[in-house]
C-alpha cells in the first residue's frame, strides 16, 4: 500500500491549490465589473482593489489549505485508503466551507462599500 501521507496530501494539495486559482480568477473578474461599477471615474482604483482582493483572497485561502494539511494528522489517522478517502473528503469540505465563509465576507464589504458609495457625499 502506498503511504497513507502520499494518499490524502498529494491529493489534497492539488485539488486546493487548483480551486483556489480558479476560484481567485473567477471572483476577479466578476468582482471588477462590480467595482467598476462602484467607482465609475477612477477605473485605475477598481482595478488596484480587485488586485489586493485577489492578492489577499490567495494568502488567506492557501493559508488554510496548508494549515488543514497536517501531516502528523494524516499519520495518525490514516490506516486503509477507505480511511484516506474519509480524511480528504474532510479536509476538502472544510476547505470549501472556509472558501464559502470568505466569499460571503467580501460580498458584505462589496455591499457596503457600494452602499458607502451612492450615499450623497
């Protein structure tokens, strides 16, 4: 059997690095049409914010990818690819659901951000 770190890490790495860039582009180039939106006479600003927004969403998403991947967990845990299977699948929901929580985080801000924005100054 092949070591239980290789069954659930190599999997877990690449299916999470892989949501979190398709997810980062998919949030940019929608999140633009917004702030273009939002900031109609400065596009260079709209532009600047969805970038730190997508420099940021990728430190934050990746920084829980890692921290979800513990590999003395997996060590510990892991026992029969059945065991493997049960831990990634785990990991990945997880995962999702910190990516769902994050999303949800800045559609508030982009909420109030436009709100702040169409009051009268």
């Amino acid at each position: 059997m092949s070591s239980p770190l290789f069954l659930v890490s190599l999997p877990y790495a690449t299916i999470a690095i892989t949501l979190t860039v398709w997810l980062a582009r998919a949030l940019s180039r929608h999140g633009e049409v917004f702030l273009r939106a939002v900031f109609p006479a400065r596009p260079e600003l709209a532009d600047a914010i969805n970038q730190l927004l997508v420099i940021g969403f990728y430190l934050v998403n990746l920084g829980w990818a890692l921290l979800l991947l513990r590999a003395n967990e997996v060590e510990a845990q892991v026992h029969t690819p059945t065991d493997a299977i049960a831990l990634l699948t785990t990991r990945l929901g997880t995962l999702l659901l910190l990516l769902g929580v994050a999303h949800l985080a800045n559609l508030y801000v982009f909420h109030r951000v436009r709100r702040g924005a169409e009051q009268p100054a």
